[in-house]
C-alpha cells in the first residue's frame, strides 16, 4: 500500500464486482416485509440509500427456510417473492448503486409465533430470547436448510442482487454451530471448531456451486460473542481462512449474539420505555418495559468499537475485507480505507441521513448527525425502521 490517503469515494472492488465506491448500508433488520414479501417502503428505503451515494445497499434479513424467521416482517424466500426483489434491485440500480441480499437463518431464537412450532438448533435449550425450548437438529434437517441457503442465493441472483450476505454471526443458526457454549453436539457438526464451522462451511460450499464462481458471496462474522464461553477471536481468524479458502468473495467482521447480548453488535442506549411501548400486545409491552433490561443488557458504545478484531481478520486473509461497528466521521472512512479495508459499511447514520455518504463526497459535511441513542430500533415494530429524532437533521429520515 502507497503513503498516501486512499479515496473512499473512488471505485472499489469485490471479486468482479465493480462499486462506484468504498462505503455500503450494512444488513441491518428494516422490518418493512409484511407477510415475508418486499413492501413499498423496502423499496423506497434502498432506493433512498442508493440515491444518497452508497456503492452497495444490503438488504437484511432475508430467512432461507420458513422456521428461521423472529418477526412476521421479516423477508422469507420464496419463487413468489422474486420479482418484488427484482422492483427493489432495479430501483437500487437505476440509482447507481449495486445491491446484496443477506441470507440467514435464526436457528433456535426463532419465534414459535412467527413459525408456527419449534424452533431448530445445534442443540435442545431453552432460550430465553423466544420463551421456548428448541429442538436438535437432525442430519437431515442440517442438509434440508444447507439446500434452503443453495436455493435463496440462486433466488436471489435471479431477482438481480449484485451479491449475497450469508449470515454466520450474530447468534443466528450458523453462529450457534460455531459457538462452544451453545453447540454442545457429539457427532461430526460439534465439539472442535473443525466440527463446529463443518455445517457453516457446507453452507458457503453449496452456495458456491449453485451461483457460480464469478457471484459475490460475502461472508458475515462474529469476532466475539461477547460472553463467556462464546466463539473468540483466535477461531474466529481460523474460521475467516477456511472462509476464503472455500470461495468467499469477501468477509464482514461483527460480534454479538442476538439471544444473550442484543445490542453488543450496535452499543449505546437500550431505549427500553420506547421498545416496549411499539410492541403489539399488552403482555409483550409490559413484559418488556419491566424486564427489557436482562434480555437486552446495556454496552457501552465508543467509536469504532470492532476494529481490533477487524483488523485480525484482515490480516489472515487476502480476500476484501469490509468494515463495520461505530464509523461516524469522514476522517474514520478515509483512516479505514487506506489501511487496507475495502468497504466502510454504515447502519444507523444512513438511517438518519440516507444521503451522509453523497453529502461527504461533496465536502458539505466531516461526521454523521447520529447518535447511538438505537431509538430507531423501536421504529422497527411501528411499520419500519427509521429515525424519529427530527432534530438531528431537521427532517425525518427512513
């Protein structure tokens, strides 16, 4: 790498994939799906983000299989939903900007609600986050959704989407498997972390071979859980190799575990009083009011907060690694991207200026508005997420 700053507004690049530039809206959760289909403001949502100056918008969190959804919101694929996925991907492109799809599957935090039964994991617990017990996943329910993730990526491709997110972090399905203290598995999907990112690695295998090798797969994981006995960093770097090894366009470092720290992937306030009063029923609503603060603990938000893991990632690997947790400021962009990071992925500061990157490519401002207040996480439940603070830009955003 030369002395000088990199431009994060010039072009960049992910396998083939070509971007007007370095900065992304990462995949966090919009609930703007109703039914599991691509609403209206889904739509209007990523086409906000790529007219704002974006080079990739990540539309998040699309569930492969019809257990592995927590929110009725949330996108399922399915053959029906194509061509709604398709309006969004032209929208997204006539506005200049490419488009992912994040891929997952919330394995045993799933709502019994939202899916109808039990909820599938690495191994039988009660979880908390649900209010219910999962139930072990077979081999055969194991192949079942290693297919489910083959066939959204070809979905997916097929709807227009530039790239897909396969989701290994975060707790969801695939980060069970990887974590220690959840797997607690015997057979040859558990035990050593060679067993534990067996099913993972399957995933991204299959993946592979039905979209072809010139599709951008990117790969979503933690650097920590964030809890004892919880995937670190040292697997974490191993799982980033075998990642790349096994055909990983690029990867997007994170942390957190949905069912045990919610907010660790974010920091800053836990807006209880205003989360509570979105929910839909009066036992979710006051449930969540007095006891919202151990189910969602409060961490403490600093600038930048996953670098030092990040960076570990980066190290190990050759493939194009993306940054995300914390970046508020031009200066942050520009530091990132000259060390070595080729996408700075932004989530609640496009949520409250969806045109913050174009704005800073211009010279018209240095930082984000945003503060980590994570009041637009109650906007979730309330029809979408958006911010409702008009007095950090004079306007609404979202």
């Amino acid at each position: 790498m030369s002395g000088g700053t990199v431009d994060p507004f010039a072009p960049a690049r992910l396998g083939g994939l070509v971007l007007r530039n370095h900065l992304a809206r990462t995949a966090a959760f919009e609930g703007m799906s109703p039914g599991g289909a691509p609403g209206d403001a889904l739509v209007e949502h990523h086409r906000s983000m790529a007219r704002g100056g974006v080079g990739l918008t990540t539309v998040a969190y699309c569930s492969v299989s019809p257990e592995g959804r927590t929110y009725p919101t949330q996108l399922l694929m399915r053959e029906e939903i194509v061509p709604g996925l398709r309006r969004l991907t032209d929208a997204v492109h006539a506005e200049g900007a490419a488009a992912a799809l994040q891929l997952g599957h919330c394995g045993d935090f799933a709502s019994p609600r939202a899916i109808g039964g039990r909820s599938l994991g690495p191994s039988r617990r009660f979880v908390t986050y649900a209010l219910s017990w999962s139930r072990r996943m077979t081999a055969e329910d194991i192949a079942r959704v290693t297919g489910d993730f083959a066939r959204a990526a070809l979905r997916a491709r097929e709807a227009g989407f530039d790239a897909v997110e396969l989701h290994f972090g975060h707790g969801y399905l695939l980060s069970q498997f990887l974590c220690p203290a959840i797997n607690r598995r015997r057979d040859g999907f558990g035990g050593d972390l060679a067993g534990r990112m067996r099913f993972p690695l399957e995933v991204l295998r299959a993946v592979r071979a039905a979209v072809g090798p010139d599709f951008a797969v990117c790969c979503k994981l933690n650097t920590e859980d964030g809890f004892a006995g919880g995937l670190g960093i040292d697997e974490a770097v191993e799982f980033a190799g075998a990642l790349e090894r096994e055909g990983a366009t690029a990867l997007v470092p994170s942390g957190g575990f949905v069912s045990r720290n919610p907010l660790y992937m974010l920091r800053g306030d836990v807006p209880v009083r205003e989360m509570a009063a979105a929910q839909p029923g009066i036992a979710a609503r006051v449930g969540l009011r007095f006891f919202g603060r151990l189910f969602v603990p409060h961490v403490r938000y600093s600038d930048l907060f996953f670098l030092e893991g990040a960076r570990r990632i980066r190290e190990a690997v050759a493939i194009p690694v993306a940054y995300v947790g914390g970046v508020r400021t031009r200066a942050q962009i520009e530091s990132l991207v000259t060390e070595g990071f080729t996408l700075v992925a932004l989530g609640r500061p496009l949520i409250a200026e969806p045109d913050l990157v174009a704005r800073m490519a211009r010279g018209e401002t240095d930082r984000s508005a945003c503060e980590p207040c994570n009041l637009c996480l109650a906007e979730m439940d309330r029809g979408g997420v958006r911010c409702p603070r008009e007095d950090l830009t004079g306007r609404r955003c979202g």
